[in-house]
C-alpha cells in the first residue's frame, strides 16, 4: 500500500469532516473520528486506490454508503453508475 501524501489526507479530513459535522449534527471531534475510523478513510489513504480523483463531496457520499451499506465499494461513485 502506497501512502498518500499527509497533507492531501489533511485536505480531505478537514473538508469531509465538515461536512459530516454540519449534516448530522456532530461536534468536529466526533465527525473527525466517525470518519478516520471508517474503510472510507483507509482507502483514501491508500493512493493506489485513487480516491483522490473525487472531491471531499463524493468522499462524503462513499463514507455515506459505508455508513449504510457497511462498504463503501457501494457507493455510486465506486460502483461507476
């Protein structure tokens, strides 16, 4: 597994992690770790999965398909409908 850059990790977790705040109501705290605790997060981590291809809203919607599905591969972005 190739690590993605820390500061393109620190970009998405300040973005997603804002938006998982304001839509379900979390303090950042926990949206930080809802988010860096998810298989979401371990994939964008992964540069080889290329998740850096999406904005922090499609991220948001893959973690979203996680949250609901128990994978984010279902999400529509991954799934490529």
């Amino acid at each position: 597994m190739k690590k993605l850059d820390p500061e393109v990790i620190d970009y998405y977790n300040e973005e997603v992690v804002k938006m998982i705040a304001e839509k379900y109501g979390y303090n950042l705290m926990d949206a930080l770790r809802e988010f860096v605790f998810s298989k979401t997060h371990e994939m964008l981590e992964d540069e080889d999965c290329g998740l850096t291809l999406y904005g922090a809203g499609a991220i948001l919607e893959i973690w979203e398909a996680e949250k609901i599905t128990g994978d984010p591969c279902n999400s529509i972005y991954i799934r490529g409908e």
